[in-house]
C-alpha cells in the first residue's frame, strides 16, 4: 500500500480537503472516510462486489450505526434507500447517500466538477449536480461504518447560516427543476422549524426520532488482500487523536480488502499528537508526500 501525504500550510475547509484528496487519488475507484468513525472489516470488500455487479453504479454507498462514546455504545441507524430510483426520489426531500461511507468512480465525480464548498453539505451539493448529469447512485443493505455522535453533532446541524445553506440546496434543486414548487416549500419550511427555530435538545430528539434500530453487524464475503482504489481522508486541528488512531486502524490495517493507496490530507497545521499518529502509520506503509 502507498501512504500518501499531503498538506495545506492554511486550512481549506471540508470541500477543498476533500477534493484535494480525489485529485491525489491514482485509481479509478476513490472511497471516503473521516477521521473519527470506524468502518467495518469487510466494507470495502462488500463496496467493491457491489461495483463489479452493477458496473453502470457512480456511487456506492451504505448504512451507518451511530454510537456515542465507547465504539460499542451504538444508539440507532441512519438507513438510506438501495436502489438508483429510491434514492433520487429520497433526495429530493433529505440527502440520501451516508457520505462517510460512499466509494465512487473518479472520472464521474470529476465530470460534474468535484467537491465544491457550500456550507456543511458539499456532499449533498455534489449529488444534486450528479443527479443532474444521470449519475447513478446505489446503497448496499450492510452497515459500512458506525459513525461517532452526540450533542456537538445536533450543535452543528443547527442555527441560521446551517438553515441558509440547506434552503440554498433546496433552492438549487427548483430550479433545476428536480422539484416542485410545492415540495421546495415543504422542504424549506421543515428545515426552518427544524434547523432554525428548535433549540439543540429538541433537534437531537428530532434525529433520534428519524433513526431507526441499530443494524447488525455484516460478515464477510471471500476477497481479501489489496484492491485497485484508492482511499482519501482529511485530518484537521481540532480532531481526536485517539479517534483519528482508531480510525486509521479501521481502513488500513483491519480491512479484508484493503486500498492500494491512502491519500491523507493534512488541512493547516495539526497538533503534535496528529503528526506523531501519521509518522506511525506512514512506517507501516510505503511513503509518498
């Protein structure tokens, strides 16, 4: 495996980081991953059967547990829709793809420009311009990763420039005509109650009440060794260590079938305890900067 590393002297943001990180990546297949989740052992195993059975797929996805705190402390799940046409229809009310558990296809995701800023759903933005160009999206039924949540969670998703950019995406989406007048007002007002006017206690009761029970557990299949994508992940100054650690673990180390390259992204300057995990990884696996 090739670790590679690469750094902005300033912070970029979430957008730039990320596309920094498909712009490094070699291989036709990139797949995402944050710096304080967990995947699971067979994830891209499963991601990869998934492309090799339905080749037209642009984007590969699946469903996520949630934990708080300890990695076995799991709450709920987000589960999202399967198939290509259950998914547009579902984003045309919330985004439907998990983006920490996405894999794509590199010259897709560069046809329609890449990962461009917009606040907090860069993601969202991406797979809007996607449906635009016919992309076609796919959600395996297995949980990929569980994702690290809590109060800062329900924080963050929150407040008026959280709500401007979720109306901006909505907005977007009538004028390409990818939904109705109606459901644009819909959408809109849900989100202002939602996002705006409740306080952070009621918006996490209200995720809570859109998640379901936690998901079991996915075995795997029969591949194992290295397969031909490659992984991008960014790291910044306010992360976790210990989480960032256990992260690094879940890809690279603990994976049936793993990357042939790691692009790390290094967004400004991090604190020593960040570098000191990067300099044990990068001892694991071959280096390029």
């Amino acid at each position: 495996m090739v670790f590679r590393v690469f750094r902005f002297e300033t912070n970029q943001q979430h957008a730039k980081a990320r596309q920094k990180g498909i712009d490094l990546s070699s291989y036709p297949y990139v797949a995402l991953m944050d710096s304080d989740d967990v995947s699971v052992p067979c994830r891209f195993e499963l991601q990869m059967s998934a492309f090799s059975a339905n080749p037209d797929l642009s984007v590969v996805g699946g469903q996520i547990n949630e934990f708080v705190g300890l990695e076995d402390c799991i709450k709920q799940s987000r589960q999202v829709p399967l198939k290509h046409e259950g998914i547009i229809t579902e984003m045309r009310s919330r985004c439907a793809m998990n983006q920490v558990t996405v894999m794509f296809k590199k010259d897709d995701i560069m046809g329609v420009g890449g990962y461009i800023d917009w606040f907090w759903n860069e993601d969202y933005y991406l797979w809007v311009r996607m449906m635009k160009a016919g992309c076609r999206f796919g959600n395996i039924p297995e949980v990929l990763v569980n994702v690290r949540t809590g109060a800062d969670m329900y924080r963050r998703r929150g407040g008026w420039r959280y709500f401007k950019s979720e109306s901006g995406i909505q907005r977007l989406m009538l004028k390409e005509r990818l939904i109705s007048f109606p459901r644009y007002i819909y959408n809109v007002t849900k989100r202002f109650g939602g996002e705006y006017l409740a306080p952070s206690f009621v918006r996490g009761w209200l995720f809570k009440m859109l998640r379901t029970a936690p998901l079991p557990m996915p075995s795997a299949l029969s591949e194992k060794g290295y397969g031909d994508f490659s992984l991008t992940m960014s790291v910044y100054k306010g992360d976790n260590p210990v989480f960032f650690d256990r992260a690094l673990r879940s890809v690279l180390v603990e994976q049936t079938l793993k990357p042939r390259e790691f692009v790390l992204v290094v967004d400004g300057p991090v604190p020593q305890e960040i570098d000191e995990v990067i300099d044990r990884y990068k001892k694991m696996f071959q280096t390029k900067q």
